[in-house]
C-alpha cells in the first residue's frame, strides 16, 4: 500500500514530539470528561476538583509545549548532523498543504489551549477560594479548625472573606503563607497544636468591620444562663446578666469603647499568645495619651519597642469568633441545660462527663471507647438516658477536642470573658497603673450587671444589679481571678 501525503512538515515527526501529542491527547480528553462531570455534580467532589483544574492542567501544558520542543530537538540534530534528513529551514508556506495543516493544528490547538487555560483559571481561583479547598483538602491538619468553623456563629462565611478580604495584595500575601503550608504539610514540619493568633492576619477594620457595624448602638444584650453544681438535690444554678455592650451613642461606656470608636488602645504582650499583656496606652480623640503599666512589666520605665506594640482591634478580645474549642464545663453544662442529657436519671453526670472529656488521650477512637466504657461502669443499669448520654458526650467531644492535633480549650484560650482564661483580666485586674495613679478598673459592673442569680427555688431579682454571689457561699473569690479554680474541665 502506498503511503498517503504527509501531512505535516518533516521536524515534527520525531519521538519528542510524538510523547506530547500522546500527553496533550490523552489529557485533554480527561479534562473534557471532568469538566463535564465538575459541572453536573455542582462542584460538591473536593478531590475532582483538586485534579481537574489544578493538576491535569500542568500535564496539559506539559504534552503542548513538548510538540514544538520535539521540532526544535529535531533541528538541533539535523544540525550537527546526527539524523540523516537533509538540513531545511525553518519556513511557513501556505501553498504546501503539510504547512497548512500544521499552521491549523497550532492555531486550533492554541485556541482551545487559551480557552481551557481561562476556564481552568476562573475555576481555580474560585476553587482556591471555598471553604471546602480551606478547609477539607488539608483534613488531617484543619480538622479542628475545619470542624469548630462548622458550629460557629460564622458557619455560612466563607474562610476567605476573613483571612483574606478584598484586594489584590493580600491575595498575593495569602497565596504565598500558603505555599509554606503547604510545603510544611509536606515535609511534616509543621508545629502541634498550630500556632495562635495568626501574628499577619489583616486588621479588622479591613474584614470584621465590613460586616459588623462599628458605629451601630447596641446598648446591653441579656445573657441568661444555668449552671449546673456537682452537689445538691438541684444542681441547677441560674444567672442572668445585662451585658453592657454600648458603643453608637455612648462611645465611652460598654466593652465596645475599646473598639477604637472613642479612643485608640496600644499593647503590648510578653509572649507570642498575647496572653501576658503588661503595658498599655489609651490615645482619647484630642490626642492625649495614658501608658498604664504592670508592676512585673519588663517595660517598667521604658516604652517597648515598636515591633512589640500592637493597637487593638476586633480579634484581640474576639480571638476565636469562629474556630472556638470549648471547654468541657460549659459543653455539660448546655447539655443539661438545653435537655440533650436526663441529667435526674444520672446522679453526677457533670462530674464524670467533666472527668471524661478532660483526660489526656493520644487519638480521638480512643476518647471515644473511653467515654463509652465510663459511662457504662458509672451507670451499670444501664437503659435508654445512659446511651442518650452516651452518644451526646462522644458528639461534644468530636466537635470540640483533637488530640491528634494537640488542639483543645485550653491550648486555644478564648479571650472573650475571664472564667476559664485571663481574657478581660489580661489588662482590667486593677494592677495595670499610669504614673497619675490611675488604674484599668476590674469593677464587675463595668462590663455587665447582674440581674438575677442563684436556684431557682431561691432565686435572687434586683433589676438594679446584685453582687456577685458564689454557688459555694465563700468570700474568696474576691481576692482571686476566676481562671485560678476554674480550668475549663472542672465545675
């Protein structure tokens, strides 16, 4: 049989060439398929879109640039006279119909090879972007983080709208923090539990505040909850609070004057957590400014430098808006609270449900068997309110405990309130002072106001503020910060 024209010039028969044809095929017919099948199935496959628009796309261009790599390779031979073919060069004559066809194979295939670069583009900008690529594809390592943002008051944002926000830049700045991730991830250098607070997250005034009015009056919020005690015919202690937020019309008074509205606040901490705040500026609207400074500071009679001073905003007291860890005590205490656990039919549940999620476990499968079995001893009759607690207590700490990834309560400390972690007391205890004398005030009803408190057989009303009383009765607490006691995994 007579071969048939030759279709194409001379240079691009060669073995070079030939392998990106063979790539370029094979994988453009792929990426069709899951093109087609991405769009059907709306995007909900994690990995398929992993594949389709961030890895297939590389062998793509891979095979296309082999093809004129394959001529040039070619050439280069025929140059120093290794092949046999006669020496041409390198023309483009459309009156030859193998040129002809060669010219429309590069433009057709440049083309659909622009096209598919565009689409794949928009897909992985916008892949790079959900949640699922934030907080799935990496599973193992932003397990906690991924699951706590599940259950948050945030749970419908999208991670990039707070690590991220608007703009080029911090796109550019987000893209490469993650490449270094990534590249910990892989070579398994990265720290347990992750460290906290991102030091280079965006200001607040950039993402927070795009949602949140800064400017909004919010007056006072009622905070109504029950506590659970460990003793007592009934358990339940109640408490009721008016939390003075303020903000909008009064900017001086409430939480909110620290959010910048009537006065900038400076800090700076003695360690990475910011956790060990001991020197402190106020800057009022005129300008004036008041340093308030611990007895135990290292600043003591000298200003920090000013890589160690930060200025305040949202995230330093709303620290954990989203991946929150909670602790155990306030996990029970909701439980019983809201129902999910027949705390009359199990005498001492708090305590042993405390003692549970508390302990110390290398793996997750092995809290869980041990939640199973000590409930089971402690409750050996067994019956329906055991597995109701059972199946409630491995659920809170599912969602709430990693120890493979050393991440819980009190490895992430909620600076939000002062039961369980210094938060407010970091700066408001009263021994942070100026050289005036003046000192940040720990006066309970500066914040919130106590409106009702203690059993509910004996409930205390007073629509002008209670003091605060203790369930246990005793004075000492006056002299102690509530964290001393309360770890988070006691009562």
């Amino acid at each position: 049989m007579k071969p048939g024209p030759q279709r194409f010039s001379e240079l691009f028969y060669n073995v070079v060439t030939y392998i990106g044809v063979m790539i370029s095929l094979l994988v453009a017919t792929i990426e069709v398929f899951l093109f087609a099948l991405d769009y059907f199935s709306k995007g909900k496959n994690l990995y398929l879109g992993l594949i389709t628009y961030l890895i297939l796309p590389a062998f793509l261009i891979l095979g296309l640039v082999l093809i004129p790599a394959g001529v040039f390779w070619k050439r280069m031979r025929i140059r120093h006279g290794l092949p046999t073919f006669e020496l041409r060069r390198f023309r483009i004559d459309l009156a030859l119909p193998h040129h002809r066809n060669a010219l429309l194979v590069f433009i057709v295939g440049t083309a659909l090879l622009m096209l598919m670069s565009l689409v794949g583009a928009y897909k992985a900008f916008h892949y790079t972007e959900s949640v699922q690529f934030c907080g799935a594809l990496c599973h193992e390592i932003m397990q906690p983080e991924y699951t706590a943002y599940q259950h948050s008051p945030h749970g419908k944002v999208k991670c990039v709208e707070c690590h991220i926000g608007e703009g080029a830049d911090w796109y550019v700045q987000s893209k490469m923090s993650g490449t270094r991730q990534v590249v910990r991830t892989l070579t398994d250098t990265y720290k347990l539990p992750i460290d906290t607070p991102v030091h280079n997250l965006r200001p607040a005034e950039e993402t927070c505040k795009q949602c949140h009015w800064p400017g909004k009056y919010f007056g006072t919020l009622d905070f109504n909850r029950t506590y659970f005690l460990t003793e007592g015919e009934d358990p339940r202690w109640k408490i009721r609070m008016l939390l003075n937020v303020g903000s909008g019309k009064d900017q001086s008074a409430g939480v909110h004057a620290h959010m910048n509205v009537d006065q900038d606040i400076y800090y700076a901490a003695e360690d990475e957590r910011r956790q060990k705040i001991t020197w402190v500026k106020s800057v009022d609207k005129l300008g004036r400014s008041t340093v308030y400074v611990s007895p135990e500071s290292k600043w003591k009679g000298s200003a920090p430098p000013a890589g160690a001073v930060r200025k305040m905003d949202c995230i330093d007291c709303h620290n954990r808006p989203t991946h929150r860890f909670i602790a155990p005590y306030r996990l029970v205490n909701d439980a019983m609270q809201y129902g999910h656990v027949d705390y009359a039919a199990l005498p001492g549940y708090k305590q042993k449900a405390l003692e549970l999620l508390s302990a110390d476990y290398k793996t997750a499968p092995e809290a869980l068997a041990a939640i199973e079995e000590g409930l089971s001893k402690a409750y050996p009759e067994g019956g329906p309110a055991v597995g109701q607690a059972i199946q409630v207590t491995q659920k809170l700490f599912k969602t709430n405990l990693f120890p493979e990834m050393k991440a819980r309560w009190d490895t992430h400390p909620d600076n939000i309130g002062h039961l369980v972690a210094p938060g407010c007391f970091r700066c408001h205890d009263e021994r942070h002072r100026s050289a005036e004398g003046r000192v940040i005030s720990k006066d309970c009803r500066s914040c919130h106001v106590i409106v009702e408190q203690g059993p509910p057989a004996a409930l205390e009303k007073n629509i002008d503020g209670l003091d605060f009383r203790h369930p246990d009765g005793g004075e000492d607490w006056k002299e102690m910060d509530c964290f001393d006691c309360h770890t988070g995994g006691g009562p």
